[in-house]
C-alpha cells in the first residue's frame, strides 16, 4: 500500500535520505545568477524602487501575510520582469507529485507561482510570511524542483519571504539530486537589491536548456 506525503511536511533531512539530495559549494555549478546578467531599464529601476518603499511601508502593518508578499512584490517583479508577456505564463497553486516506486510513496504539494517558457519549468517562486526564514521554505521548493517533468534540464527556483530572496538550482543524475544556492538579497540592504533580483531572473529566463 502506497504512502502519501504533503510537499510542505518534508524536511531537508528527508530530501537528502529519500533522493540523495546534496549541497555542492562548487563555484561553478551555478553561475547563471552572477554571470552574463542583463541590465535593466531606468524605468525598471524606479518601479522597483516604489516596490521597496511600498514593502518598507506594509512592514508598519504586520502581519505581512502570503497573499500580501504575492501582490506587493512578487507580482510586481513579475510584471516588470515581462514574465506576464508570451513566452511566458504563470500558473498559481500547479499541483506536482513525486511517485518513489521502490518505498511505495507518493509526494504531492503545490508550487505557488510557476514561470513557463516554451513548455519547459524555467522558475518555481514559492513565498512565505515575512516572519518565515528561507531555511524553513527550502525543503519545500527542493520537493517541487525534484518533480520538473524534465528532469534531464536543470530546475531553477526562488524563494521569497518579501524581503529576502534567494535562488536555487538542481541537477538530477540518476538516482543522485545535486543544488546550490545564490547569495541572500535583502531589501533592507543599502540601495535596491531588487535591481539584482531581476536581472537574475531575467537571466534565468533567457536560458535554452
């Protein structure tokens, strides 16, 4: 009899057992988010700049809440970022499920945001409460990369809590799962690091794997 699993109860202890997931600090195993990155646009610049002041302010409000992440800055960055235009389009709440055959389980969960572009699963961009770390919503964006029907192609994801981001990689190789992790972004750092969370994007969108 097969078991079932929710995506959100997974720990990274149980990633790393059950898909022999590791951290690599190899340098050159994910280079796309600091190298060749696009420039953005003057005009970008100063809608993301009224992001960051429209988070600064939500934060005199809490709790700053999911939905309230998503529509004040998740969905801005994507609409700058022109994720809302063709090639792209976005799915909110994509159910997955992860079948391990040889244990009789069953994983399912649920991707917040999905960027599409031709078919293939470019960015998962999974958001928390503010309060939330990104140590916390790890193995739960880990769990929805390791379900990409393209498990040939490299899965790139984002997480978000509002305002910190940091981005996520994955290669799979048979039985063996690898990822590494880009630097932290935080919007409380001086000037707009939203700036760089774009062009990461961006450059992760213009990728042909």
């Amino acid at each position: 009899m097969s078991q079932t699993l929710q995506a959100q109860t997974l720990t990274l202890r149980d990633l790393i057992d059950r898909f022999d997931l590791t951290l690599t600090e190899d340098e050159n195993f994910f280079p796309e988010w600091q190298e060749n990155l696009p420039e953005i646009s003057d005009r970008d610049r100063q809608l993301l700049d009224k992001v960051k002041a429209g988070y600064i302010n939500l934060l005199n409000y809490p709790p700053l809440l999911e939905d309230v992440v998503k529509m004040a800055i998740l969905d801005p960055i994507l609409f700058i970022g022109d994720f809302y235009l063709s090639p792209f389009y976005v799915k909110a709440e994509e159910a997955i499920e992860i079948a391990l055959e040889d244990e009789g389980l069953i994983i399912k969960g649920k991707i917040d945001t999905l960027v599409f572009r031709e078919r293939f699963w470019v960015t998962a961009i999974e958001s928390k409460k503010a309060a939330f770390s990104i140590e916390e919503a790890l193995p739960q964006i880990l769990t929805y990369m390791l379900g990409n029907p393209n498990p040939e192609r490299p899965s790139f994801g984002m997480i978000t809590t509002g305002g910190t981001f940091i981005f996520v990689k994955l290669m799979r190789s048979g039985s063996s799962n690898c990822y590494a992790m880009s630097d932290l972004f935080s919007i409380r750092n001086r000037g707009n690091e939203l700036y760089d969370v774009l062009r990461v994007l961006k450059r992760l969108s213009q990728l042909e794997y």
